[in-house]
C-alpha cells in the first residue's frame, strides 16, 4: 500500500512537472512569435518608408543604405556602392519624385541573432513589375540596408522575345 501512495504521488509530480514545462515552453514559444512578428513588421515600415523617400525625393533614403552598402538596378552597368549610387540619382533627387516603387508582396526573413535581415518584394514600379531582394543590419542605430538588388519581372513566355530585343540593342555600336 505504501508503494502504491509513493507511486501514486511521484506519478502526480511527475504529471505536475511536465504541464509546468509544458506552460513554460509555450509561454517562451509565444513570446518568440509576438518579437517575431514585432521585427517583422518593423523592417515593413523601414522598407516601405525607405521606397517612400525615394518617391518624394528625400534625401534621406540614402542614409538607410550602409555606408559600404551595395545598390544592383535593373542594368548591367548598375552596381552602386552608397555613395556612388548617390552621386548617380542626384539629378533624379533634385526633382519631386525620384522614382516610386509599391510593394505588392514581401517575404522578411531574419537569422537567429535577429541581427541580419534579408527579404524578397514584388514592386509596382515605372517599369511595371519588378521583384527585388535585399540584406539588411540591425545596429544599435536602426537598420541599415547592406545590400538590394531590383530586377525586372519577365514572364517566361517572352523570355526569347525580350532576349532578341537585347541582343539587338548590344550588337548595335555604341555613340
């Protein structure tokens, strides 16, 4: 009898023990989703503010691109570092609206640290569709875009008819 109450009894706390975990775990795991989605929705507010400021002409877009920070447009020639890509936009700055890009979808992804961020967009642009990813830095300063790149969305069944549109265009010489 008295093995069976001590059985009994470790078989309770045992029983307690495990829903203790169990509250505990699921409590953390709920945490991890609310500063998840918290960060989520942040990066969505810097990269939409950041399309915003180049729709506006604000200077400031450039200031959330890192100093050392990579900028790939939609031509081959198109490989900017920070600065450069600056000094390349200045007369496109000097106007009201440098360019306005829309963001259609975006997927936001962050390492486990929290402090790299990388995502991929679909963009209503002057161009029509484009899609573009990026990397970006959590600093003690706010994020910082370390790397975009923007590309043009071609649909696979004119692939060949926009191909023989460049291959025309390269072949010709250049004035």
């Amino acid at each position: 009898m008295v093995y069976k109450n001590r059985l009994a009894r470790f078989g309770f706390i045992t029983l307690l023990y495990f829903f203790f975990v169990i509250t505990v775990f699921s409590s953390a795991q709920a945490q991890t989703t609310s500063v998840d989605e918290t960060l989520r929705a942040n990066v969505n507010r810097f990269i939409d503010e950041w399309h915003d400021d180049a729709a506006h002409a604000r200077w400031r877009y450039f200031d959330k691109i890192a100093k050392n920070g990579i900028f790939i447009g939609t031509d081959k020639t198109e490989r900017w570092d920070r600065d450069a890509f600056k000094l390349w936009a200045k007369p496109h700055f000097e106007k009201k609206s440098a360019w306005a890009f829309t963001a259609l979808q975006r997927n936001v992804y962050f390492s486990v640290d929290r402090q790299f961020i990388w995502f991929d967009e679909q963009l209503k642009t002057q161009f029509g569709l484009c899609q573009a990813s990026g990397v970006i830095r959590a600093t003690a300063h706010g994020f910082e875009i370390e790397h975009y790149q923007l590309s043009m969305a071609i649909p696979n069944d004119v692939a060949n008819q926009v191909t023989a549109l460049i291959n025309d265009y390269e072949s010709k010489p250049k004035k």
